[in-house]
C-alpha cells in the first residue's frame, strides 16, 4: 500500500521520525490544543489606518458625574431639612402673610330720624378703595415704578392728586393703603373693569399687572335727604366716616356700631373662592329718633333765613319746644348749610348757633324778673308802679327804648310797654337792700336756668354768662333785671318761656326720643328732669301779663296775634356785643312766647342777630316769625283754637283816682 505524503505540514518530509502510523511525536491528537506550557504563536499586527483615535476608559467619567450628583442631592436633602424641620415655623408664618389677609369690615352706621320716623341721616351702600403696596414692588411686579404707573390710571377716577396716591401704594413694607373713602359704586365697577383688562394683558405677557392689590371695601356713605333741613342739629361726619359735629360727633358711639374683620386667601390680588374664610361680622349703629319734627323743622327753617336774608343780619335763630315733655321740636339756623357737602361750607355756619352763641337777652328776659317779683309776693299784676323819664341809679341815669313823660303804670303794664326803669323799681322790692335784692333775682334766674347748662350735653355748647350777686358791678345790678349784663342761649330762652306755660315746672329740652337697636327694639330715651321754680300760681299770672303784650292795644308785641288763638309772648330788643371788638355795636331783635295762652302747647323763641336792613325792634323784626311758625305749628300739631276770651289786667291806673 502506497503511504501518504504532507508535503505541507512541518516534519512531514521523508525519513522524519513517526509513531504510530504518522503522528506527531509529541503525542498529541491532531487539531487538539498545545499544553500551556507550550509556546503560542505569534498573532499576526493589525494595521491601522492613520489619523484614527484610540478611545480612553469611561470608568472615570462616570465616577465623576456620580460624586457630582451626590454633591447636588446632599444639598437639596440638607436645605429640604432646614426648610421642613429647622426653620418649618418661620416659613409657615410667611405664607400665611402672603396668602391671608385680613380686611376690616365697616358697620353700618345707624340712621337718624325725626319724631315720626323720617329720615334725617341714613347710610348707602359706598366703598373705600384700598391697595396692597406689596403687589407693587418691584419684586411683585416685575417694573420698578409700579406705583407710579397705578396711581396715573387711579387718580383721574377717584379724584385725588397722582403724588398723593404714588407715596401711597410705595410705602415699604406696608399692606394696606386706603386710597379714597367713601366712593359710590360706580366708582369701583371702573376700577374693577380695569383691573380684568391689565389681569389679561399680564397673562398674555404684554406688561405688568399693576392693578394687583386694589381692591373695594365695602363701606357706607353718610346722605342727609332733606340736604340743608335740621344740619345745625345732625351735624356731620368726616371722611372716614366718623361723626365730627352735632349729634353725628354726641351721639358716635351708638351710631357707629362695632366693627367686624374677614381673613381669606388670595394669590394675584385675588380671593381664592375655593378657600375657606373667616369673617367675623359687623355689628350695625344703633338707630337714633329725635324729637324733631321734620315738617315743624322746615317752617322754622325757611322763615327764619327769609327773614335774615331781607334783615342783612348776620344770623338767626328759630326754637320751638313741647311745653310739657321738654322736647324739642324744631331748632333752627340760618344761615345753614348742606352736611353732603361740607367742602363748600362756610366754617361759620357749621355749628348749632342757638346753642353755641352767648348773647345778652333783652327785655325777654324781664319775665323771669316778674315772675320773682310776684313768687315773692311783693307785688302783683296791678301793683301801681310809677314810671318816670329817668331814673338815677349808681353812676348813671336809665331810660325806656322810648322817650316818654311820666308813666302810670300796673306790673303788668311794666311788662306790657317792656319799660326797663318799671323793671328796675319793681325788682328793688325783692330785699330791703339792694344786695339782698340781687341774691334774691339771682336765685331765680338760676332755677329758670340761667348760667347752667341745658341739659342737651351738645357740642360746644355754651351755658351763657351769669356772675355771683357779689361780684355784678354797680350798673349790673340794675342792667340784669331788664336782660342786660347776663347772657345766654336761643335754647335755654326757649326754656324760661316753657317754664311759664308749663304751670312753674321747668323740664329740662331734649333732643333725643328714644334709640332702636340692631335687634329691632325701642328704648324710650330716659325722662327728662323736672324743677318747680315758681308756683302754678305765679305762672298763670305771668301767663296773663304776656297776653296784654300781644293783644293789649298798647302791647309791644302786635304782630304776633293769631286769629282764634290766644298768644302770650314778649319782645326783646338789646344792645349786641360785637365779637370781634367786644363792644356794643347793633342790636339782638327776639320774641318769645306760647300758646294757646289759656291751654299751652309749645312755646317758641326767635332771635335775629344784628339786622342791618329796615327795622331792629324785636316785636318787628322776630314778631312776624314768632306768628308765621306758631301758626303753622298749631295746625300741624292740630291744636284747637282758644275757647274763651282772656280776662284783660290793666296796663295803666289813674294817679287821681
């Protein structure tokens, strides 16, 4: 058999060493693995093509990104424990400032009416319009004159200055800016239109919202219906609201109620609907019934400023008061002016003149000085009293507003002519000297009133001038007596001729009625004080003498007869105090009086104030007033005419009879 031949095999060739049948020597089996101790063969060098990149080991950069990482989760798990843990109450109470806020909520202010309900004062539906600085930083709004640009939009619609309400909403630190009080609702819906459109120009990102933060408070504004009626006696409130003049300022604490407060969440300037809010609510005014009567109120009103219009004088002033309760019916000024506006006021005219101005009386005064004389029983009505020319007493001679002979008058003529040196010589009867006879006048005056106050506690009010017996000079104790050298006021005039009609009891004037509070109830007003000063008597004596003013032919006061009535009433004419040079200079003209005469009902004062045109006279100037207002007061009050006639008293007595 022919053997084969490998010519391409190492050690193949012939003659080489065999075993077995041409295997390998080494005794391997062919194609198996060499041992590990045998040597490899060399791999064959790849080539690479120039210019390629060898890339490195990525373990590395992958141990760096891990540690950065870590670095960076470490810091946010440490500032998430600070947050969370350390400083969790700090932020809370942060938050809370800037989601809550809180907003007071105005009470309602009660409303003032007259006797039978009408309205004097009430309160509409107006808002406060305040901002919130905070959404006007610069941090907030995203400009740095915010407050600029939002106060150039509010200024032209809420009518206030662009400085006043740019330092306003800038001030640092602050959340609550009122911008304008008391604006009516229309007001608002213009801010509120603006504020949607600069809300959607913001969310569009076609510039800031600067509108952020202004918000309505629902408030109150203060109207008085019947504009100038009654305002000497309402008075009025002041920008915030709050009474500051009259009854608004005496009576403020029933009238404004208590306040209540809201807390709700709002983001943007908003409040979030779906969040809860707390809100404690607001107590409303206590509602106030005077005792005026409105309709009473405007006759008293309207003859009192014709008549100082065509006098020239400088003011006036009309009281009708309810001669048994003390109420008073109608306290009248003029000039007045509109508590809806008060800008245009003249600061003059802002006060109660009846019962702020102090002045000196008059010859309506000598009725308390009859009434002294005849309580103590040292005349009576027709006690002869001669009355001359002149009269020397003191340092100085005296005489009537009329230049006369001798006159032979009663007491009751005394008061009939209002003859001042009459006065003085039935007063000198009231003590053996002249001394006693002063303390005694001036007991009387007291009780009538005179140098106290009225008992109203009204702002500003003026108790008059009344000195110690003691100290009037050597003309005083002879001027007093006539209603010069004292002073008072229209309200406390009123009174002393209430007094007569009421039988000697003096009742103290009151201008409140009773209140109704939130709850619905009425609360009587508490009963006024009560003071005898002379006897039931004295007064129907008094009562009689102040008829022969009106209705006696020699009667000073003529002009104020009332067909069908019978009308007690007195002049008054006195020198006036200036109060800018604190000389005499003018005249105060008055009248006073009640009626019906025989069954009274009200009693009535008016005084002009230095009338410059046509007469000065009390019973010309004030007479007409006196009867155009007692006439309608009478009809309003329905009031029947006297039933009889009046027992005349004698004015004069004959010398030689």
């Amino acid at each position: 058999m022919t053997s084969r031949r490998y010519p391409d095999r190492p050690g193949a060739g012939r003659g080489g060493p065999r075993n077995g049948g041409g295997r390998p020597a080494s005794g391997h089996r062919r194609g198996s693995r060499p041992s590990s101790g045998a040597p490899r063969r060399p791999r064959p060098a790849v080539k690479r093509p120039a210019g390629t990149l060898r890339l490195g080991s990525p373990r590395p950069r992958l141990r760096l990104v891990s540690l950065l990482l870590t670095l960076v989760m470490l810091t946010f798990a440490g500032r998430l424990l600070q947050v969370q843990a350390v400083d969790a109450t700090a932020y809370a109470t942060k938050g809370e400032v800037n989601r809550y806020v809180t907003h007071p909520l105005a009470a309602e202010r009660g409303a003032i009416t007259d006797r039978t309900g009408k309205a004097l004062a009430t309160t509409v539906d107006a808002y406060d319009i305040i901002g919130d600085p905070f959404f006007l930083t610069p941090e907030q709004s995203g400009v740095e004159d915010a407050p600029r640009r939002a106060a150039a939009v509010l200024a032209p619609i809420l009518g206030e200055p662009e400085s006043v309400l740019a330092q306003r909403l800038g001030v640092s630190g602050s959340r609550y800016a009122v911008l304008a009080r008391q604006q009516a609702p229309e007001v608002w819906k213009k801010i509120k239109r603006l504020k949607q459109t600069y809300a959607e120009r913001a969310a569009e990102g076609r510039g800031p919202n600067i509108m952020a933060g202004i918000n309505p408070e629902p408030h109150s504004k203060r109207v008085y219906p019947n504009k100038e009626l009654a305002a000497s006696v309402l008075g009025f409130v002041n920008s915030e609201g709050k009474g500051a003049g009259g009854l608004e300022a005496l009576l403020e604490k029933e009238l404004a109620g208590t306040p209540g407060k809201i807390t709700y969440a709002q983001s943007g300037g908003r409040q979030l609907p779906m969040v809860g809010s707390r809100e404690q609510p607001a107590v409303p005014g206590t509602e106030i019934e005077l005792t005026i009567d409105r309709d009473i109120q405007w006759a008293a009103q309207r003859a009192i400023t014709e008549q100082v219009k065509e006098s020239k004088a400088d003011r006036g002033y009309v009281v009708v008061q309810d001669v048994r309760t003390g109420e008073l019916l109608a306290l009248a000024n003029a000039p007045g002016f509109d508590p809806n506006d008060i800008s245009s006021a003249d600061g003059a005219s802002l006060g109660n003149a009846a019962l702020q101005d102090a002045y000196e009386p008059g010859s309506t005064s000598k009725v308390m000085s009859m009434a002294a004389v005849l309580e103590e029983g040292v005349a009576t009505a027709d006690t002869h009293v001669t009355v001359p020319n002149r009269l020397h007493r003191a340092d100085r001679l005296f005489a009537d507003d009329v230049d006369h002979p001798t006159w032979h008058l009663t007491l009751n003529g005394v008061l009939a002519k209002s003859s001042n040196i009459g006065t003085i010589l039935a007063t000198e009867q009231l003590g053996p000297t002249q001394q006693e006879a002063n303390e005694v006048l001036h007991s009387y005056l007291r009780k009538f009133g005179i140098g106290q106050p009225t008992g109203l506690g009204y702002p500003g009010e003026t108790r008059g001038i009344l000195a110690d017996p003691a100290e009037w000079s050597a003309s005083q104790q002879y001027t007093i007596p006539f209603g010069q050298g004292l002073s008072l006021n229209a309200v406390q005039a009123t009174s002393v001729y209430s007094t007569i009609a009421n039988g000697g009891v003096r009742v103290e004037p009151t201008l409140v009625r009773g209140t109704r509070g939130p709850d619905g109830e009425h609360t009587p007003a508490p009963a006024p004080r009560k003071t005898r000063v002379v006897s039931a008597e004295t007064a129907r004596t008094v009562a009689a003498m102040l008829e022969s003013v009106v209705d006696d032919e020699e009667g000073t006061g003529g002009r104020a007869q009332i067909p069908g009535y019978r009308v007690a009433g007195k002049t008054g004419t006195s020198n006036r105090v200036d109060p800018d040079t604190g000389r005499y200079r003018g005249y105060t003209a008055s009248f006073a009086g009640f009626a019906p005469a025989d069954q009274p009902r009200v009693a009535i004062y008016c005084a002009v104030q230095n009338p410059t045109k046509g007469s000065y006279y009390g019973g010309q100037v004030c007479g007409p007033i006196y009867q155009q207002v007692m006439e309608f007061v009478l009809k309003t009050l329905r009031t029947p005419p006297s039933g009889k006639e009046r027992a005349k008293l004698p004015v004069t007595f004959d010398p030689d009879g």
